[in-house]
C-alpha cells in the first residue's frame, strides 16, 4: 500500500476524531435550555382608583311657607300625596313620588343629569349652587337612577360596568361618557346617598376569576392562542382563551388551565411532546 495514501487517511481520521472530542466537549459544558416554571392560580383581578367627583340626582326641592320638621327618615320612600309633616294649616304632602331628604343644598336644579350628560370638567367643577329658598324645608329624589361624575379617566370605556364605592355604600355603574368627563350611571342604593353631593369614590372595573400569567408564556398557534405545560418530563401544549391584558402579564379564563399547571416560560422554540430537561 502506498505510505501516502495510508499517512494522509490516518491524518483525516485523527482530524475528523479531534473535531469529534472537541463537539463532545462542547455539548458536555454547553449549559442547557433556561426556562421557568410558573403554577397556573386563580385569582380576582381589577383595576382601582380614587377619583373625586359629584353625585347626580334627579330631584326637586319641597317648598312650605311655615318651618317645619319632616316626619319620614332620611331616604325613606314617599308616595305622591303623601302626608310629610304637620303644620298649623294641616298637612304638607309630597308633591309627587320620591326619595325624601332633609337636606336641599341648591345644586338640585342646576346639577342635572342634562348637565353632566354634556358638560366639560370645567363647568362641573366651577357650578354654583342656586341660593336655596328660605321656604325650602328638604328634597324628593324622583327616580332610582343616579350618576356619578368626575374627570375623565383612562382604562374606562363606554359601556362599561364598573364598581362604585362611596363610603360604605358599593353600587355598580355603567360607563356612558368617557371624554372631558366619566359619567357612570347607576340604579342602587340610592336611598343611603341622599345627602351626598361632592365626594371622593373609588371606581375600579369588575371583578374577574382569572389566571395571570407572564405574556411570554402566551403563543399564538394557527389563529389559536396556546400555552405550554410540562407533564411528566414532557413538553405539551394547550390551547387558552385569552380575557385581557394587564401590562406585561395576559389573564386566562379560569377553565383554560387546571389550577396548579406547570406552565414553561422561555425564549427556546417549544414544540408538543418534546422532552424538557
């Protein structure tokens, strides 16, 4: 055999078998795919905030020319014709139907909900009250419906639903502007508000039973959105639906993972049924 021939293959052999160890070596201290697990749990979310703005009734003041002290308690109901107090004369009676207050402050006729229904924060915040009559001895609130307005708000969008909680009383309010001013419309607890007019309410969006997750985790697959857990060594992927976005994490419904899931959160490519050490 010629001895060139054999010393160039042992060469070739010897170059192919270094690469080979130095492969080998490489793939032994070559530190493996990074990637976190993260447990799928349930919980409330919703955003909240303070904002400061006015109660909007429709209302209209009870006018008597002697003093007198009115007989239903605050917030009661009255029907129209209905007896609220006596007087030398005898009676004075409500006019029509409604919430009875005590209370008139002079905002009854010019806060309207007309008003708020076009006005800018401006003009909410710069109206005077009307001097109250000095034959003004309270109010009758004619209608369940109530609004609440303030400056506009980001986050918030006509239609809506939000929770409205002023004091102790906690309402729920539709969204029916949202430019110049937030004006939410409500139609409860009425009745322990009737001395309310300026106020400082927190405002927050609805409740939802969620998963949170980081949106890293969140692929869209062939128009699916899908996620990726690990089961037993094992890469395997599952479809999700997607309520919302809350900065950077994306909020599952809550039957889109069994709680305690072990979803994989990394920047290496996934694909179903791998094995993931």
């Amino acid at each position: 055999m010629d001895k060139r021939g054999t010393l160039f293959f042992r060469l070739l052999t010897g170059l192919f078998g270094v690469l080979f160890l130095f492969w080998g070596i490489c793939r032994l201290l070559k530190p493996s795919a990074s990637y976190e697990l993260q447990s799928a749990q349930i919980c409330e979310v919703g955003d909240g905030m303070t904002v400061s703005g006015f109660v909007v009734r429709y209302e209209r003041p009870i006018y008597c020319e002697e003093a007198v002290s009115l007989i239903p308690s605050e917030g009661a109901w009255v029907g129209g014709g209905r007896t609220v107090a006596s007087i030398s004369q005898g009676t004075l009676k409500a006019p029509v139907s409604g919430y009875l207050s005590h209370w008139a402050d002079g905002y009854e006729e010019s806060l309207t909900p007309d008003f708020v229904k076009t006005a800018s924060p401006e003009e909410l915040f710069s109206l005077s009250p009307v001097p109250v009559s000095a034959q003004t001895r309270g109010k009758l609130i004619t209608s369940q419906v109530w609004y609440f307005a303030a400056p506009a708000q980001e986050g918030f969008s006509v239609g809506q639903r939000l929770s409205v909680k002023i004091g102790e009383v906690e309402a729920e309010g539709k969204v029916l502007r949202n430019g110049g001013l937030l004006l939410l419309e409500c139609n409860s607890h009425l009745y322990a508000l009737t001395q309310v007019r300026q106020t400082e309410a927190e405002l927050k969006s609805q409740a939802l039973r969620a998963i949170p997750l980081p949106d890293r985790a969140l692929y869209y697959e062939e128009g699916t959105s899908c996620v990726y857990i690990l089961q037993g060594g094992r890469v395997r992927r599952r479809a999700v639906e997607v309520i919302g976005l809350k900065g950077d994490e994306v909020l599952l419904h809550e039957d889109s993972l069994p709680v305690g899931a072990q979803v994989i959160i990394t920047d290496i490519e996934l694909t179903d049924g791998m094995i993931l050490k």
